[in-house]
C-alpha cells in the first residue's frame, strides 16, 4: 500500500491488554445465536460525573453482548482528547469493539492523519469516517477547513490509504438535508462505499419504509455496493424532552404518526404522563426494531445518550434475553 502524507501506516495489531486483534471488522453478519445482532453508540462525556455515567452503561452494555459500540466525535474536535481516551480503554478494558467516529469538520489533512493515528495507537481500528456537523449548529453553513476536506468520500480513501482500518460511513434513509435530490444522496453513499467503506448506518428514522426504500435505491444504483450493510439507527424516546434531541438527530420533524402517539400518551391534563410517554417511546421502538428484523436489517444500531436501560427494554421486549437490572435510567 502507498504511504502518503507522513509516510506513517498503521498496519492490524493486537490490541494492548485484551489479546484479541482489533483489526477485526463488524460482526455484523452472521449471529452465533441466530438472532440480528445489535449495537449501541455513546456520545463523549463533557466531565467527570458524564464518565462514570457512561461507564455504567458501558459495563451494564457489557452483559448484553452488542456487535459493536460506537464513540461520536463532538463537532470540531473539542473534546478530542477525551474522546480517543475512552475510545482506547473501550478498547483495551472491555470486552466490546468500539467504533470511534470520525469527523473532517474544523481539521487539516494532517490533523486528521495524526487523529487517525491516535485511535490506532489507541488500539482502534474500525472508524465511522463522516463529514461532520458544523459546530454549534447542525443544520448550520458548512465550511471546508483551508487545508481538510470537502467531503467524506475523501476521507475514507485517506484512512483506507493509513493502513488497515475497517471502515463504515453515514446513510440518510430521506436523503441528506443538504443534498439537492434523492437521487444525487444515493450516487454520494455509493461513491462512499466504492471508495473503501464496508458498510453505513443511517441517520435516525420513524419511518420504517424510508429505511427500505434508501435500501432499494442503492441495490439498484449499484448492486455491488448495494450488497453492503445498511445498519437502521434507532432511538427509543423516553420523554417528550427527547423528542427535540430526536429531531435534531434526524435533521427532520418527527413523523406526525409517532409525535401523535406520544401526545396522546402525555394526556391532555396540565402535567405531562412521564410514565406513559417512555412506555409508548419504548413500544414504537420495539415496533420499528420488529419490522427491521422481518424486513432482513443486518443490525440495530441504538442511540443511547450513555443510558443502558431503554435500549435494554426494547431488546427484552424483542426476546434478547438481555439482562435488565439493575440499570441507569
Ligand atoms: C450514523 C451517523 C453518525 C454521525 N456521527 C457524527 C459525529 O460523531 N459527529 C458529528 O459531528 N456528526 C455526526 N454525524 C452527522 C454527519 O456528520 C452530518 O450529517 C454531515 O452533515 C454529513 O456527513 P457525511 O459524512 O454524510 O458527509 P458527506 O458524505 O460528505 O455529505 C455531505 C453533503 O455533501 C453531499 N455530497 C457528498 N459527496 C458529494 C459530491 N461528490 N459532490 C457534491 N455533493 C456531495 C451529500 O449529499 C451531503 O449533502 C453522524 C451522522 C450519522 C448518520
């Protein structure tokens, strides 16, 4: 393989502790227990009381065997250190693979070569390479850095030229808010995935068949590419709070049938049936994970903002077999 910029190139190794290589890629395809494997993301705590919070639902996650866990990367890098921190002791003090995202937004070339560096010397080798938000606000203008790039297709061929990362990139099941059209959203996941990256997980939905029907289009763009992964993201609300943080995750209103079902679980007194919103939250959920297990997902990716317990109610409820208690909220 061609060394570029540095002429450094991370090359697969054992990762230090845990003895197992960590140049493996997702298990993603085939359980050993036959049933669609799962697997969570965690976003990076911001202080000491948000890390033994996430370490909590790490551990309780621990006893529900997921595929995969993945680390978000907060817009520009600002609490980089941290992040690739815990990404590698995810690594090396567990038992589950982590998948540290990785994002161009506000980072040079070199920057990101050296970040990338960072997780491998981490002992990360799978990376969810994206473009990233623009700090402060999502939906914001986005701003190519001077010296980075414009868009993730040219990210994932610098990781893949770095050496032997497994890589995986972002679908969008209606289509990237910035894009011009459905049709152009589908020919750039292509382009993604023929630049090197084995798989993508979507954006959040409440919509089942925009989840197939993004599936269809890209069988039928390409059926090479189209052959690769799709993983559904899924969050379960657990309040009507959430539902603004949901909608931020989707870039997009939430779909009227599932805001309708959650209103009508507050009640319509002065306060809120917290109670009944998140069992409603947990059952739309589940039906969503339902029909993406019918409809062939390869597997359930679950949003969890460092709280094991919903995801764990959801997995119950489908027959996992998960533990359940006791669990953070
Ligand atoms: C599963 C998942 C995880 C995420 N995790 C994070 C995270 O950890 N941190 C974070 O900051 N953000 C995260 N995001 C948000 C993501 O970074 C934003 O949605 C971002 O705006 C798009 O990223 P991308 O990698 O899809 O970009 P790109 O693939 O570069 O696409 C960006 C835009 O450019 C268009 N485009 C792509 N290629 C071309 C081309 N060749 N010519 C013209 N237009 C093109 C696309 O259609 C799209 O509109 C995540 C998103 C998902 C779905």
């Amino acid at each position: 393989m061609t060394k570029i910029g540095s002429g450094r190139q991370y090359c697969g190794e054992t990762a230090r502790g845990t003895g197992h290589s960590v140049a493996r890629s997702l298990p993603i395809h085939a359980a050993a227990s036959g049933r669609v494997p799962f697997s969570v993301e965690f976003n990076p705590p911001r202080d000491g009381a948000g890390e033994a919070r996430l370490w909590r639902a790490v551990r309780e996650f621990e006893r529900m065997h997921p595929a995969f866990v993945s680390m978000t990367y907060g817009a520009g890098g600002s609490t980089k250190d941290r992040t690739v921190r815990i990404t590698g002791e995810l690594a090396t003090e567990t038992t589950l693979l982590p998948v540290a995202h990785l994002t161009a937004v506000g980072h040079s070339i070199d920057e990101l070569r050296a970040l990338v560096g960072s997780y491998a010397d981490a002992g990360i080798r799978n990376l969810l390479v994206l473009r990233g938000d623009p700090p402060g606000d999502p939906l914001g203008e986005w701003t190519r850095h001077p010296e980075g790039v414009e868009f993730a297709e040219e990210l994932v061929r610098i990781v893949r030229d770095l050496g032997d990362f497994h890589v995986g990139v972002a679908s969008f099941p209606q289509g990237h808010h910035r894009s011009p059209d459905l049709d152009h959203d589908t020919r750039f996941l292509a382009a993604k995935l023929r630049a090197g990256a084995e798989y993508s997980i979507t954006q959040m939905f409440f919509d089942v068949e925009h989840y197939l029907r993004l599936r269809d289009r890209v069988v039928a763009l390409d059926p090479v590419e189209g052959a690769k992964p799709i993983i559904p993201e899924l969050m379960p609300i657990t309040s009507l709070r959430t539902v603004e943080r949901a909608e931020e995750l989707c870039g997009r209103p939430l779909s009227p049938v599932v805001l309708e079902r959650l209103r009508r679980a507050a009640g319509s007194g002065p306060v809120e049936d917290k109670a009944a919103v998140r069992a409603e939250g947990i059952q739309i959920a589940t039906e969503m994970a339902q029909r993406l297990i019918d409809e062939g997902a390869p597997c359930l990716h679950f949003i969890t903002l460092n709280f094991a317990k919903a995801t764990s109610e959801v997995l119950t409820n489908l027959g996992y077999g998960v533990t359940a208690a006791p669990l953070s909220a």
